[in-house]
C-alpha cells in the first residue's frame, strides 16, 4: 500500500466542492483510495465519507492507496487537497507533490 501526507490548502478545508473534486478524481484510477484524518478514515470514492472527516484547513491528511494505478492516483489527489490542482502530468504539479512524504 502506498501513502502520502498532505495539508489541506483551502482555506475553507474540504468542503463539498472540492469533495466532489477529490471522489470524481479518484474515479479515475484503477485503485483503492482512502483519506485518514486523526483516526478517522473515508473512501476517496464517498462524498459523505469524506465530509464526515471534519478536515479544516491546514489539517494534515494521509492518502492511502493501493492497485495498479495507486502511485498515480496519490499524486493527483495530493494536488487536489493541498490547493494546487495542477494537472498530474505537468512537470511542475508533479515536482511539487513529490517534497511530501510519499
């Protein structure tokens, strides 16, 4: 299983919005991914999970994921939370993501 800590960057924290954002996203990989807060955990792939973890902004969360595309998905979901929702294949998006602790 891969892991990566992020900081959730909105100043809002996760809010509906960028819930949306992260489980359309997480969508999109072939892999099982979950957001652990404290010591609560959600399914990337449920709105109401990932509301229910309370995340306020600059809380920091770890993504766990596991499958054939789990590394990818990490990155992309990284950049959602922290506030940088740069496309996963820019150089610079993945450059920055990778000073995490992945």
């Amino acid at each position: 299983m891969s892991e990566r800590r992020v900081t959730a960057g909105d100043a809002a924290g996760l809010h509906a919005r960028q819930a949306a954002r992260v489980v359309r996203l997480a969508s999109r990989y072939e892999a099982r991914v979950s957001v652990r807060c404290a010591e609560r955990t959600a399914d990337a792939g449920s709105l109401l999970e990932l509301l229910s973890l309370g995340v306020g902004p600059g809380t920091q969360v770890t993504l766990q994921a596991e499958g054939p595309e789990a590394d990818a998905a990490l990155v992309a979901l990284a950049l959602e939370l922290s506030g940088r929702p740069e496309e996963p294949g820019d150089d610079a998006a993945v450059a920055a993501s990778s000073t995490g602790d992945g």
